[in-house]
C-alpha cells in the first residue's frame, strides 16, 4: 500500500483521568489535512487495525491520537505498548477538513469527538488563518 509507514511510539500523554494522547514519530514522507483520520496496526506485525482521527495538526512534527481506554483487546494492547515499540499507520483518509477561505468555522462536539476539532483548530492557529472560530462542546 503506497501510504502505508512503520513508526514508532515516542510517548504517553495522560490528558484527563479517562483520555490518554499517543504520540509519534511522524514518517518522512507522511502528510495529512487538520481533520483527517488514518489506520493504525498494532503492534506492527500483530494485526490489530482500527481508525483514529489525527488529534496532531499537520503543523506538529509528530503523529498523535487521543482516546480512551477500554476493555478492548485493541485498547489494552495500545496501553501496554512501550516507548519504541513499532506500529503501522495507513492514510490519511477523510474530508472532514478546513475548506480553504473559510472565514467563519462553527463546531459542535461531544466527547473524545474532539480531536480532528483540536487538529484543525491547532492547524489555524499555527498558520495564523484569519478564521471565526466558535465550539460548541459537550
């Protein structure tokens, strides 16, 4: 698969008593919208596959997703993960990105639904876009 990169876990991010960030190395090559989403293996050669959106922006030098833990056979084996452990991401797929002049951005968003919002969000920031943003959260 032509978009298909081995990487690397670099760190674990407690970002509340129930979401956790996963952070890492971003492959050379491997470009993404804010907003996108990808495929990622775990470990690299066990075959547990299941769809993240990036909660990075395309500005960070690095690949992260956000979520919660579970009772999953995925989730607990991306908990146990250690730092260097190899993982496959795939993508990036989606069209939920910044359409380009958009001058007002309305978001509204619950839960660990957040994060394409927080990548995009990061992305006009960063690049300094005269945009209205307004979230509305829950």
């Amino acid at each position: 698969m032509e978009n298909r990169f081995e990487t690397v876990l670099t760190r674990k991010i407690p970002r509340t008593p129930d979401c956790v960030s996963y952070r890492f190395e971003r492959p050379a090559g491997f470009s993404y919208q804010a907003g996108q989403f990808f495929f990622i293996t775990l470990p690299a050669d066990a075959g547990l596959r299941k769809p993240f959106s990036f909660s990075s922006s395309p500005t960070e030098n690095f690949l992260e997703l956000t979520t919660r833990p579970s009772d999953s056979d995925f989730k607990k084996t991306l908990e146990s993960l250690p730092t260097g452990a190899a993982v496959v991401v795939e993508g990036p797929f989606g069209r939920f990105t910044l359409r380009e002049g958009a001058g007002k951005i309305a978001f509204l968003s619950g839960g660990i639904g957040i994060t394409p919002i927080r990548s995009i969000a990061k992305y006009v920031t960063d690049e300094g876009i005269d945009a209205d943003m307004v979230l509305l959260y829950s």
